[in-house]
C-alpha cells in the first residue's frame, strides 16, 4: 500500500507541473491572440473606412463627369446655335455686298429678307446704321435697277457688320475649342481618378475580406485555447482535490492502523505482564482448572487464525480473544461468523468492480481505437482537401495566365492585322493613282496620235451662289489648273519613293537636227496598257492576300474567343470547387477538433479508471487469495470451536462448582 501511494504521489506531482504549464501557455497564447485580434479589427475598420472613401472619390468624380457633360452640351448646344446664326448672317453679307457694289437690285430684292434679319442681328451696329440699311432695302422695293446714291455708304455699314461677325464667330469658336479642351481634360483627369479609386476599391475589398477570414481564424484558435484552458484548469482542479483527498484517506488509514496495532500491543503487554500473570493466578485460580481439552482447542483455532492472515488487525483481535484464559466461544464464534461475512462481502465488491473494470477499460480501449481510426480518416481528408485547394488554385493561376497571354497574343495580332491592312491600303492607293496617271499619260498621248479616241476632261460644276452671279454678269475667271501631281489632278498622300543611284552612264550624243515625222504612238501606248495591266494585276493579288488574311485573322480572333471563353468557364468552376474544398476544409477542421475533444475526455475518462481500478486490478489475486486463507482458516477455527461441547465444561473452586459463561 506505501508502494501504491507513492506512485500516486509521483503521478500527482509530474501531472501538476505539466497542467501549471499547459496553463500558463494557454494564458499567454490568449492574451497573444487578443492582440491580434484587437490588431487585425483595427486594420479591417481602418480599411472599410478607406474602401468607403475611394467609393465616394469614384462616386463623386462620376458625378463631376457627368455634371461637367451636361453643361458641356449645354454651352455646345448654345455655340451651334450661335454660330449657326453667324454663318448664316456672313453668308447673307457676303452675298449682298458684291450685289449692293454691282447694283444687282433683283438679286437683293430676293434676298433682302435675309440681310434684313442678319442687320437685325448684328450686336455692334448702332440704330442709325440699322436704319439706314432698312432705308436702303425699302428703296429697293420701289424700283428694280438703277444706282442708289447711299450704296456706298451701305456697303461701308455691311462690310463692318461682316468683319464684326465674323470677329465674334472666330472668338466663340475659339472659346467652344477652349471649352472643349478643358472638358476633355477634365474628364480625363477624373478618369484617371476614377481609375485609381476603382484600384483602391479592389485592393481594399480584398484586404479587407483577408482581415475578415485572419479575424475569424484568430477568434477560433482563441476559442479553442479557451476550451483548452478551461479543461487543462478543471482538470488540474479535480487532480489537486483527488490528490489531497487520497493524501488525507491515506494519512488517516496510516493512522488508524497505527493506532489499532499500539493498541493491541499494549493490551499484549499489560496482559503479558508477569506481576498481572501473578495476580491473575491469585485473584481468579479456577482459570487455571479449566479441562486441558478447552484450551487444546483454542490453541488449535488460534493457530489455525494465525496461519490465515498474518498481520491483519481483524484476525489478530480474534487471536486475542481466544488467548485470554476465560474464552467466551460464544463471542468468539460470532466474531468469525461477522469476519466471514465480512470478507465475503469484500470478495464480492472486489469481483463486481473487476469485472466493472474489465469491461471500461475494454470500452474504452475500443472508443481510444475509433477516435484514433476517425483521427485518421479525418487527417486524410484533411490533406486531400488541402491538396484539392492547392491544384485548385495553381488551375486558377494558370488558366488566369493563360487568358492574359491569350490577350496580348490577341492584341499583338490585332496590332499586326491593322499593320498589314494599313499597308495593304497605301499600296492599293499607291497603285490606283499610278493608274489614273498612267491613264491620263494615255489620254493626253491619244490627244496627239489618235485625237479621235482622246477625252476631255470634266468641266467645272459651279456652285449655286456662283451660277447665280455668273447670270447676273459676275466675271468667275478662269477655271483653275488641276493640282495633283504634275497637274494630272490625282494625288497620293504620304507616298514615300526612295531610289538608290549607283552610277551614272555619260550623257548621249545631241540628234541631228532635222525634219519631224509624226509616229504612230503604238509602242509608248501599249507599254502604258502594260504597266496598267500589271498594276491591275497587282492589285488583285494583294486583295486576295488582304481577304486571306482578314479571314485568318477572323478566325483567330473566333478560336480565341472561343478559348477565352472555354478557359474563363474553367476558372469559374475551379473557383466553384475552390470554395467548396475550402467549405469542406472548414467542417473537416470543425470535425476534428470535435474528434481531439472526444480523444480528450476518453483519456481522462481513462485515467480516472485507472486511479480507481489499478489498485484492486493489480492487488486482486493477492487480495482474493489472501481472503481464501482467512476463510478456510476461519472455517477451521470455527469447526474446531464449534465441536467443543460448551454444556458440560466445568470447573471446580473452593466455593463449590460452576460452569464457564
């Protein structure tokens, strides 16, 4: 029993230390992730805060656009308006100018209503000057020619109304311009900060979703290390009651032993005592007549008591009951009875609590094997899920990857196509101007060798203003050179013709002077058909090229999209089994932490068994047998009492005879 106890002790002690620094770790790792937690809220309401403020910069300068797009058509609607009226006004003035200084009454009788309102209209003119050129005008009406003698002071008034509108035309085209400008860098600049809010927005969604997910991950590792501090406290609790419980029992066990054994030893000695031995003798000497078969027996049963149970403070006061010199059998027998009755009972309690535990540790061996077998099951899971996420995401990443190169190859190819076809373009422009030369050289050659199959080229188509001034005797002069290059009307823009000169033959010999023979033109005409066919040519073939490669680069940009869209739905459903993996890593995480619970409380289940049942299961056989020697010593010892015949025992004294009580 010392032996046991000072295992338990040790137990006690070695689990105290290990739970004083569970304890205090869990304490530390609490107020650590507090301040993470505390930390991490800040920087999450901090940034809502910032995503709140770029929502209201983006908002703002949308509406700064939109304000500013309003009035912009506001001021273009009135400049239309403005210089519609203007253009109006200088065209009428510049009609009735040259009519006024031509003395074209007809034309300025029709026309009169629209120099009236352009006089009308003109803010710098003073009321005279309005007057004066009504006046004229209502002249006008009464005769339809003939000069008028204020025409020059009116043609005077007009041309300043024309200069003065013509002034205010050119500044409010120059302030619409300005207007313009301005808008336009206003609203590129409000795009920029629009696009550097949107930025923001994005940047500080996703940190603040991280901050979000970081938070609840610290609150759970908090809760955990509170669930955990809890238990590893109350269970330190329990372990210091039951230590200093089974410490007291143990002391008190100790105690009454000791007290029980010095309290037999002294009866012993004071019994043994040769001057009590001696007054005994005296005081009571029929003891010592008692028939030798009496103490015979109780020899016999003390011995067979003594053989039992060495040591056992119950036998040994039966021991002392049958060395006294008047045994009672009586209270002997029934003591052994009792002591029988008792050990049986024991041996009974010990059997139900053996098999009790038997049967707990079995179970509870059996729950340790599931926990560890859903341990593992959960484990697996738990690195499948993990693996399932991470070949989720480098899928993500690379199809992401995979769309970006998509896109440039897409732009690059576009970028090339619109090279090719600006190319394509300028060549089939360069080409068609050099046969319109070509045909032009032709024409002016058919003009000189067959003037029958020579065309004139297409005359000059006035303008409505101009017939009407050609009619009314206005001089159009003549009709202009074509321009173009060299005068044939056809011109090319930004044709670029590089030669390289290498070497320079010497100049012919002069021809001989002579007469001039008019040739036929046969040959420089059908080089010239030859050329042009050749160009013709040319220009076929680089159009079946261009069709070519518009319908290749058609069908890529098809195929590509097709991919892109391919690739975008993959990511859509990687992301779909992203976050349900993620889902499921979270319950498998739930459910494992649920399982180290459980693993737990079986082991302290487990353990309070084996403080309960360790003792009786490894003292039992011991115990049992030692309960069967004192039972069959007991049975012994009561047989051989029991076979006394008390009745006829007899002593006899001085004062006569008399039968042991």
């Amino acid at each position: 029993q010392d032996k046991l106890f000072a295992k338990f002790q040790c137990y006690c002690e070695s689990n105290s230390a290990k739970l004083s620094d569970s304890i205090a770790a869990a304490k530390s790792q609490i107020e650590a992730l507090g301040s993470d937690i505390e930390s991490a809220t800040e920087d999450r309401k901090q940034t809502v805060a910032d995503l709140q403020s770029a929502k209201d910069d983006r908002e703002s300068a949308n509406k700064s656009i939109e304000d500013a797009t309003q009035q912009r058509k506001k001021e273009n609607t009135a400049f239309e308006k403005s210089s519609s009226d203007l253009k109006t006004n200088i065209a009428a003035l510049s009609k009735a100018i040259p009519a006024i200084e031509n003395n074209m009454v007809a034309f300025l009788q029709s026309e009169g209503s629209a120099l009236k309102k352009a006089v009308e209209a003109a803010p710098e003119v003073s009321d005279y000057d309005k007057s004066s050129v009504e006046s004229y005008l209502q002249s006008l009406s009464g005769s339809e020619s003939g000069y008028t003698p204020q025409s020059g002071e009116i043609v005077g008034i007009l041309k300043q109304m024309h200069e003065t509108m013509e002034k205010e035309l050119a500044e409010i085209t120059k302030t619409e311009g300005e207007a313009l400008t301005d808008f336009n860098e206003m609203v590129a600049s409000q795009n920029k900060a629009i696009q550097a809010a949107t930025d923001t927005i994005e940047e500080k969604t996703e940190q603040s979703g991280a901050l979000a997910v970081q938070i609840v991950q610290l609150k759970n590792e908090r809760d955990d290390a509170d669930d955990q501090l809890k238990a590893d406290t109350g269970y330190s609790a329990q372990l210091d009651k039951d230590c200093t419980q089974q410490t007291a029992e143990y002391a008190q066990v100790k105690q009454t032993r000791a007290d029980e054994l010095l309290a037999i030893a002294d009866t012993i000695k004071i019994l043994n005592d040769d001057d009590v031995l001696d007054l005994f003798k005296k005081a009571i000497p029929s003891l010592l007549q008692v028939r030798s078969s009496t103490k015979d027996m109780a020899k016999k049963a003390l011995k067979f008591v003594r053989s039992s149970g060495p040591g056992s403070p119950r036998l040994d006061l039966i021991a002392l009951a049958l060395q006294g010199k008047n045994v009672n059998f009586d209270k002997v027998l029934k003591m052994v009875d009792q002591m029988i009755d008792t050990l049986k009972k024991e041996q009974t309690d010990d059997d139900a609590k053996q098999t009790y535990c038997k049967k707990e540790f079995d179970t509870t061996e059996d729950e340790a094997k599931e926990i560890k077998h859903h341990q593992e099951h959960l484990d697996q899971t738990n690195a499948e899920l993990q693996a399932a996420i991470k070949d989720a995401q480098e899928r993500i990443a690379t199809l992401t990857s995979g769309i970006k190169d998509l896109d440039k190859s897409v732009a690059e190819a576009t970028e090339t196509r619109k090279e090719e076809h600006d190319s394509y373009i300028k060549a089939t422009a360069q080409d068609q101007a050099a046969v319109q030369i070509l045909e032009f050289a032709k024409n002016r050659l058919q003009k000189f060798y067959n003037p029958k199959l020579h065309k004139e080229g297409p005359k000059r188509e006035l303008s409505e203003e101009e017939k009407m001034y050609s009619a009314y005797g206005g001089d159009l002069g003549t009709t202009p050179a074509p321009g173009g290059l060299a005068g044939t009307g056809v011109s090319v823009s930004m044709i670029q013709v590089s030669s390289l000169v290498t070497g320079r033959d010497e100049p012919p010999p002069a021809p001989k002077m002579g007469g001039y023979k008019k040739q036929q033109g046969g040959g420089v005409l059908g080089m010239i058909d030859r050329l042009v066919n050749d160009l013709k040519t040319e220009m076929n073939e680089n159009k079946l090229e261009e069709n070519d490669a518009q319908q290749d680069y058609e069908q890529l940009m098809k195929d590509s999209a097709d991919k892109r869209a391919a690739d975008s739905k993959a990511i859509s459903e990687a992301e779909s089994v992203l976050a349900e993996a993620q889902s499921d890593l979270s319950a498998n995480k739930d459910d494992l932490r649920a399982n180290a619970k459980k693993s737990k409380q079986n082991h302290e289940y487990n353990q309070d068994l084996h403080k309960t049942c360790d003792f009786l299961l490894d003292n039992y056989d011991a115990r049992k047998k030692a309960r069967t020697d004192e039972l069959e010593g007991l049975d012994k010892a009561k047989a051989i009492l029991s076979g006394a015949d008390f009745s006829l025992i007899q002593t006899t004294g001085r004062k006569g005879s008399r039968f042991l009580a």
